[in-house]
C-alpha cells in the first residue's frame, strides 16, 4: 500500500521555505514551525471510474509570539507547500489563520485542504 502522507513530506522537507520546518504526519506533540500532515473529511470520495480521490489537509503552524511575524512565516510556508506538491497532489483551498492554545501553547495555524489521486 502507498504511503500518501509520508511521500509528499518527503519531497517537501527538501524545499525552500521547508527546510526548518518539523514535516509529520499526525503527533501528539507539536514543535513549531510546523506541518502535520493528516487525512481531513470527507478522507474518501468516489472519482474517475472504479477509483477514488483521497483528501488531507496540512496543518502549518508556528509560535504566536507576534501575530504579523506569524503570519508572514505562515504565508512562506503555505506558498511552498503549494508549490511544491509532487505529481498526483493539488491544493483546494487556505483557510484562515487562528491561533491554537488546545496544547498549552499559543500557535498560530493555517489549514491547507489538499487532494491526492494516486494508488492507495
């Protein structure tokens, strides 16, 4: 079986943007700046003949220590998330930015809705 999540963060973790970046799939601890990678709803939908698309979402996220720093570091990674996604991979959408405190920790994160159409 294809390792859909491990795969892309192999390719990302090399590119500009990403390379000071903790890339994972789901953790139970975050390290920020941060990408987790994990499936998002609906995970499965039917798509071409007898196949399906599988959909996830790549949570970036870094210290909220200043919100304008933030979000500028936050922009750098969503842009070379998008822009660097291997064959198979496109993004849907951004959401906003919102600052996370479920870990104690003050974090400002942004989802990016991904889709991959490859072997499952």
């Amino acid at each position: 079986m294809a390792d859909p999540i491990g795969d892309l963060i192999d390719v990302l973790k090399t590119k500009d943007g990403l390379t000071t970046v903790n890339l994972s799939g789901i953790r139970s601890q975050v390290v920020a700046p941060a990408v987790i990678v994990r499936p998002f709803e609906p995970w499965l939908e039917p798509d071409r003949y007898c196949d399906f698309v599988q959909r996830y979402v790549a949570v970036a996220t870094v210290a909220a220590a200043s919100a304008d720093d933030g979000i500028d570091r936050l922009h750098t990674m969503v842009i070379a998330i998008i822009g660097n996604l291997p064959d198979g991979w496109d993004w849907e959408s951004v959401g906003a930015p919102i600052i996370d405190e479920s870990t104690g920790t003050a974090f400002l994160a942004a989802p990016v809705r991904l889709t991959f159409k490859g072997e499952a």
